[in-house]
C-alpha cells in the first residue's frame, strides 16, 4: 500500500535506519489505514526472546513480596520485558523444576528467583542456560548472582537498638536451624553479634523456632516466651508479620508495648506503619533491589558468554516506632 519494500517498513515501525520524511509518512498512513500491528509473536520466534521475565515468590500473599512485586514489574517495563509470577509456595520439586533442564524455553528469557526449599546447591546445579537472580538474603555463589541486603548487619543493628532502649533479655523470633533456612540463620548470626557486641550473653532459651514468617507463627512465639519463668523484656521478630503476632499476644496477656516488651521486626510492610501500636523494623530498600535484579537479569539474558556470578548489596535502614519507642 505504501510502494515501498518490508525491510522500509520495518526499517519505520522499528525506528532502526534513516528514511525521507515522505517514505516514513506514506508508511505511517498504511499503517493507520491498515490498522497494522507487529506480530509480537512472529518477532520473537525470529530473535529467539519470549519479550517476558518471570519472577517466582514463596507466597504471593505475603506483603514483603507483594511490595517487592509491585517494585519490579515497573522497572522491568521499563526495559521492554513483560513479567510472569510464579508462586512456589517454598515446596522443593516445584522450585527445582522451575529451573530444571529446558524449563524456561520459549515461556521467558530470564528467572528473578526467591526459593525457600532449594539449597544453595540446588541453585548451583541449575540449568546453565537459564538467566537467574536469586534475591533474599543467602549467600551467592559463581554461577548466579544475588540481590540483597546485608542481613546479619542489618540483624545486628535491629538488636543494638533494643539494647540503646535498656533491654537486657532480648528474644528472637524466627530461627530456622535446617540446610533451607539461610535468611532465618543469618538473622540469628546478627542476633549473637549483636549481645556479643554489648557483652550480653545469649540465652539460648530466649530464641524460639518457627516454620514460616507469619502471625500465627508470631503469636505462638510469644505465648512460649511469656511462659518462661524468667520472659523477655524485649523481642527482635524476624518479620514484620511474625512481629505483628508477636505483639497481638502482648497485648492479649495485658502487657504493653513497648513498656513492658519492646518488639522490633523486619522488611518494613505498609501493614507495620497502621499496626497499633506502629512497628519499629528494618526497611530494606525494595526499589533498589528490584532495580539491580532486573538490570543484572537484562545484561545476562543479553550476554553471550558466561558471566561470573556477583553479590549485589542493596541499602536498608532502620525505622523506629512505637513498638520500641513509645511514640512514631
């Protein structure tokens, strides 16, 4: 319709070569009078891209990943990529055949992951072929990389800051003694930095195990320590959910907070900044993590030769509330 060849026109829809202002008009009629549209999937047949990222959470319906969903997806927008999430609900043969021999072709280009059953060997023994960014907080290794934050500093400064408040007998809630709980015991490694660092000894009574981050977890949690002889005066939470459990038994028994246990908890969810009372956390920095993510997947979905595997540290802080401070 427009006189002119297919590579002219690709050469306008794909803005890729100079053409006369009258040649990128008569094509641009065509294009509205034909009310043409590329063929997305004839496109990525011929490049060998799905145009399309997936991002697998354990729980979709947990806040930190839905937050840290909704920061990724823009960025990834941004860099032309269109995003699939998956949930794993943390059980180990669906997150290893996620990255399994030939799982990911055709379907997408690359995998931000955030496994909770698989080890770090597991995610050694990939498919080589598959893009990956694992993130959450484990250590990386040479074949993947990793996205963020310092989780034992991070830890270790929730700590120092109940000890700053007075609090002696600190409890920690969350520890997850077994080869698939890397986050739980890196929190726990801060725990112990932190009493050593005051000179305060760890009592090994006050660190409760739970199977998930959740409330429920939370509130059990804190009937067993409030049924100790000698209970806590205070207690970092390994998540801002546990925490929010935490101190709904608190509050149940007749305590308050933070007057008579101070709670502290991590990942700083919306839901932590309307709790009642607001809960003191560390915030990690969602946007910077899903950011170097989806940069790091982009360069390695685009290189053609291996590339070593590197750990990304994004920024995080810590935010003071009324759970340990009395006031916002």
């Amino acid at each position: 319709m427009a006189g002119v060849s297919p590579r002219t026109v690709s050469n306008v829809v794909n803005g890729y070569a100079r053409v006369t202002e009258s040649t990128r008009l008569k094509v641009e009629q065509a294009i509205a009078q034909l009310g043409y549209r590329p063929n997305v999937l004839a496109r990525h047949l011929a490049t060998g891209r799905s145009g399309q990222i997936v991002v697998v959470v354990p729980y979709i319906d947990t806040p930190y990943f839905a937050e840290l969903l909704q920061a990724i997806i823009p960025v990834a927008r941004q860099a032309g990529y269109n995003v699939l999430i998956d949930q794993s609900d943390g059980d180990r043969e669906h997150e290893g055949q996620l990255i399994g021999p030939h799982s990911h072709r055709s379907l997408f280009d690359g995998m931000i992951y955030s496994p909770l059953g698989l080890s770090q060997q597991d995610l050694s023994n990939r498919d080589p072929a598959l893009p990956l960014v694992v993130i959450g907080e484990r250590t990386s290794a040479a074949n993947f990389d990793h996205v963020g934050i310092d989780d034992v500093a991070a830890s270790t400064e929730a700590v120092r800051h109940l000890v700053s408040l007075g609090r002696r007998r600190i409890a920690a809630i969350g520890d997850q003694p077994y080869p698939t709980g890397e986050a739980a015991q890196r929190r726990t490694a801060g725990f112990r930095a932190a009493h050593a660092e005051a000179g305060l000894e760890v009592d090994e009574s006050l660190i409760v195990s739970t199977p998930r981050f959740n409330r429920v977890d939370g509130a059990e949690a804190m009937k067993a320590l409030l049924e100790l002889d000698s209970p806590p005066d205070s207690v970092f939470c390994y998540s801002d959910l546990v925490a929010s459990g935490a101190i709904h038994t608190a509050l149940a028994r007749g305590l308050r907070v933070p007057e008579d246990i101070a709670v502290i908890g991590y990942d700083d969810i919306e839901d932590g900044r309307y709790n009642r009372p607001t809960i003191s956390t560390i915030s990690p920095d969602k946007r910077e993590i899903a950011r170097l993510a989806v940069e790091r997947l982009v360069m390695r979905i685009g290189s053609k030769e291996p590339v070593p595997g590197v750990d990304l540290k994004a920024g995080y802080r810590l935010v003071a509330r009324e759970s340990t401070t009395g006031s916002y």
